[in-house]
C-alpha cells in the first residue's frame, strides 16, 4: 500500500538564502494576485477563465517583460505551482467548498513549492539539501526522511524558515494491534468524549496564551503605525499566534495519536460545515448549544480543530490497519443507550443525560459517543445489544448514504474482524 508522508525541518539559512526565499515568496505571491486580478477582469468584461496553460503563457510574459522584470530571477516552477493553487481555489469555489479566492497579504503563510524531484537534491548523511537558486540548505535533521522525495515546500513563520518534504513509499499493510471499537462526541465543553467515558480538553482551553495575545493586541494597537515600536509590537502578536497554533497543532497529533493506537475502529459524528453553522443558532424548537462559542473566530477556531481531528484520524487509523466511521449525527445526543428511547426530555441539562423511561442517567457527552458508536456497528452488523438498535438507532442514524469515509475493503474488514464484528 502506497503511504504519502511529509516530513518538516527547520531550515538554517544564510542570510543571502533568507533573502532569496523571502522574494521568491514574494515573487509568488505576486503572481497569484496578479493572476487573480486578470481573471477577475476577464470575468467583469464577459470573457472566459483561462485554464492553467493560459495563465503560464502569462507568466512567461510578465517574466520576460519589461515593467516585472525581477520575476525571472525565481525559480519557475514554484511559480507555475502558485498558478496550480489559484486553479485548485476556483475549483473548489465552484464546488461550493470554499470562499472565492482571496488576494495575499505580505506576511499571510509565505510559502512556495518545488514539484519536481529531479531538480532536489536530499542528503540526509550531512543535513542539507539543495533547492534551485537557493543551493545547499542546511536543516535540523531530526528525524530520517522515509521515501522517494514528490515534493518541497518551503514556508514562514515568525521569521524562521521550514522545509515540508513530501514522500511516497511502498508500506505493508498493518493488522490493527488493538482490538476495541471506540465512539467519539466532539463537543466545545469537552473537545472530544470517548464511548469508555475517558475525555479530551477542550480546544480553547489556552486561555493564559489567549490572555497574553489580547494584551500584545492592545500594545500594537496603541503604538504609532509602522514605527519601529509598531513593528517590535507586531512581531510579539506573531510570535504569539504561532505559540497558540503550535499548542494546538500539538495537541490534537497526541490525542489523534492516542486514539488510533488504542483503538482498531474509531466512530465519530459526520460533521460538516452547513450542518455546524446552522446548529450553532438553533431554531426556538430546538435552541443551538453553546451559541457563543460557536459563533465567530472561537468557531472558525473549532471547526478547523474538529476537521483537521478527523483528518488525522483518519489517516493515523489507516497506518495502523484500523478504520475510521462517519456517521450522521441525527438523535445521537437524545437517544437513551439503555432502552432507545429518543426523546429530547431525556436530555436534562448541557451536562447530563437521563433517560425519561428507563431512569439510565450518565453524562450527555459519553451518552452521544456511546450512540455514534453503536450507530457505527449498526452501520455494518448485527447489533449485540438487541434488536431495538436496530430497529430504533440504526433508523435514527444510519442512513445508507452516509458511512464509511473510504471503500477500502479490506482494511474494513481486518479492522472489523479486530474488534470481533463478523462480517457484512
Ligand atoms: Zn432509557
């Protein structure tokens, strides 16, 4: 099985090297804006989009004109990947995934990418690798690059410089060490409850970091613009973001590492984005929980949390031979896992759950993670727990067209037989 794995480093540069990324950075994202603007301009005058050739023939001219001279000296492929990505924005404004493209800001994720390997050179023995027009780079090598390099990206933050090495590698595939199956309710009180009613903190829960960023915020606001105050001030800010972003970024490898070594079959509730921002108000029938910390730039925050969650979930899970279960969310926080009563009643409060019938009282979090889970057997097998799973959840939850993230069987299968269900 064919595993893509990317590998980041630290960069060490000279000060020339540092120079030179920083324009080429600069040279791409002038090349996108400018793209941009022309098919922008094509639009408002009636005329067609230009395909991905087009706009290289565009390059080309604006490399050998007279008023950009200075983007001949970047190399042109990162350049014609700048291009690649304006492409990939359109397509996924068309498909309705993202926004319309947006102009880059100075400053906003500088970055650019080598796609061919035949000009990269790695030499992993002495920690350094050869990029065009940048030469040898050094890097903190600390940890060995597995696979034949695809690509290179090269990036910014606060100043310092990352190299992200992209590989390709022929891997056996894994048999699942673990043997449970596990359901997960992601949350804003909790940001993810385990079935075993084992938890994971929430996101947000970086409140001194946030404190501090605030402060930094109110100090840049007050200072003269664009003095040399104002600059100390800004470089704070973004040195802080990048400490919130790394805690973060951190946190979520470790719980998302955690559970998919722990487990062969993890279930967890079929978020999506329309379904999220219009859970966040809620109808006066059934008012939104936690509006507040939906809504905003604490949202825009989880969301990307909860996505980038799954994302590696999902992918960790496939490294391990386990398998990852979507399942829609409909009455999975208001479904009694002891007699399957469904009733909004049985919801007490934010925290607890008690089932109006049967009197089975635990808290409303693991109750849910209990409920994906079981959805996610329903999904697949016979349900030990009886038949009104089946009949009730199964329902209630498991509509056919919504379920596995990926056909691949096999994986499925050994993932199943690991935790003991028998077969489809
Ligand atoms: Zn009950």
């Amino acid at each position: 099985m064919q595993r893509l794995q990317a590998f980041k480093y630290e960069l060490m540069p000279t000060g020339e090297q540092q120079r030179n990324m920083r324009r080429f950075a600069g040279s791409c994202r002038f090349v996108f804006n400018k793209a941009l603007a022309l098919q922008k301009a094509r639009y408002e005058q009636g005329g067609k989009k230009l395909g991905y050739a087009g706009l290289c023939k565009e390059l080309t001219a604006w490399r050998n004109g007279a008023e950009t001279p200075w983007l001949a000296d970047a190399p042109v492929h990162p350049l014609q990947q700048t291009l690649k990505d304006l492409e990939r924005a359109y397509a996924n404004f068309f498909a309705k995934r993202a926004d319309f493209p947006r102009f880059k800001r100075k400053g906003q994720g500088d970055s650019f990418r080598y796609p061919d390997p035949k000009q990269i050179k790695l030499d992993q023995a002495n920690s350094r690798l050869f990029l065009p027009k940048l030469g040898w780079l050094r890097y903190r090598n600390s940890r060995d690059v597995l696979g034949a390099v695809k690509n290179i990206t090269v990036s910014q933050s606060c100043g310092r410089w990352f190299v992200s090495i992209q590989t390709e590698r022929e891997v056996e595939p894994s048999v699942p060490q673990a043997t449970s199956a596990v359901g997960i309710d992601m949350g804003v009180a909790r940001f993810a409850t385990l079935s075993d009613g084992s938890f994971y903190a929430p996101l947000d829960s970086f409140k001194r970091q946030e404190t501090a960023l605030r402060k930094a915020q109110q100090a840049m606001s007050r200072k003269t613009k664009f003095s040399n105050n104002w600059k100390k001030a800004q470089a704070r800010v973004q040195r802080i973001h990048a400490r919130i972003g790394n805690a973060r970024r951190d946190y979520l490898h470790k719980s998302s590492t955690a559970i998919s070594q722990n487990h062969a079959m993890v279930c967890i509730e079929d978020l999506q984005v329309r379904n999220m921002s219009k859970s966040a108000a809620g109808t006066t029938d059934a008012p939104g929980k936690n509006v507040r910390a939906k809504t905003g730039l604490n949202k825009s925050i989880l969301d990307q949390g909860w996505f980038e969650f799954r994302r590696q979930l999902d992918y960790k899970l496939a490294w391990n031979g386990g398998y990852l279960i979507a399942v829609p969310p409909q009455n999975t926080s208001r479904t009694c896992p002891c007699c399957g009563y469904v009733s909004k009643e049985n919801r007490k409060t934010q925290a607890l759950f008690a089932c109006v019938r049967c009197g089975y009282e635990e808290n409303a979090d693991v109750v849910g993670a209990i409920n994906v889970l079981r959805a996610g057997h329903a999904r697949f097998a016979c349900v030990p727990q009886g038949d009104f799973l089946r009949g009730k959840v199964s329902d209630a939850v498991g509509s056919p067209a919504a379920g596995t993230h990926r056909s691949d069987s096999s994986r499925l299968d050994a993932a199943m037989s690991a935790v003991g269900i028998s077969g489809l």
